[in-house]
C-alpha cells in the first residue's frame, strides 16, 4: 500500500506542461494577428478610395464643413451643398412645430381621473345617492362625459 501512495505523488517535472509559457506565445500570436487584420483593413479602405476617386478625409471634412471649397471635387461641392440644403429644411421644420401649453397634459389626465372616480363614488355610495344626490344614474352620465373630454383631449395633444 505504502508503493501505490508513492506512485501517486510521484511528480516527473519533464512531462509536466508549462502553462503559463503556452498562455503568452497564443497572445504573442493573437497580437500580431491583430496588426495584420487593420493593417489589411487600412489597405482595403485606401484601395476603396482609389476605385471610387474620393478621399475619405476630404468626405469627412466635407461633412464637418471644415473643407476649403476652392479644394473640393464638384461631386463635393455639390454633397455639402445638399447637406446644407437638409439642414436648413430640418431648421424650419422644427420651427414650425407648435406645441400645446404646459397644463394641457395634467389637465387631460385630471379629468380622466376625475371622471373615474366619479363612477367608482356613485357605484359604492349607498342606493346611488352620491356624488350629487337626486340625480341618480345621471353621476354616471357625468363621470363618463368627464372621462371623454379627456379622451378627447389627447387626440389633440402635440
């Protein structure tokens, strides 16, 4: 029994792995696999330039409108004069967009509320004498018409 336990804690160093050796050279080689795939995608990028005949930076400066016009291609001239034009369109859109008042909202919602708790009063008064007695089933006529302006209201609503 003693010969099994020493064959069990027996170690040989030379059949071991290091794996801390093997966990750096794999980083080593994603690293320069990396470098190899931007430098292959910086090489795609400035063979797209040449096809297409525009420099990507002059585009980008175009869009930024910190291009000297003088510079510029006219397909150039003619995209920040687009851009221009879009935006100034946008401008006057916003502009004349009107909005609803500030109560609008609360008072919608208020009158919904109101409306409901009108009905839900008259359900539980006893025989139907409240919100406004001797009217009877007409605190539901008006809990309804109150819930329906509200309604109403936000179909109106900007």
């Amino acid at each position: 029994m003693l010969m099994a336990d020493e064959e069990l804690h027996e170690t040989d160093s030379n059949n071991q792995k290091d794996w801390q050796s093997e966990t750096s050279s794999s980083t080593v080689a994603d690293e320069t696999a990396n470098k190899d795939t931007e430098q292959n995608a910086e090489n795609a990028s400035a063979e797209e330039d040449a096809a297409y005949g525009v420099n990507m930076e002059q585009v980008q400066a175009a869009l930024n409108a910190t291009a000297d016009k003088a510079t510029l291609t006219p397909q150039m001239q003619r995209m920040m004069n687009r851009q221009a034009e879009n935006t100034k369109r946008v401008e006057e859109t916003i502009k004349g967009t009107k909005s609803n008042p500030r109560w609008f909202v609360p008072l919608f919602c208020a009158l919904m509320i109101i409306g409901l708790i009108w009905c839900v009063v008259y359900y539980l008064s006893p025989s139907g004498s409240w919100p406004i007695p001797n009217i009877g089933a007409w605190n539901l006529g008006i809990g309804f018409a109150l819930i329906m302006i509200g309604f109403l209201m936000t179909m109106g609503w900007r």
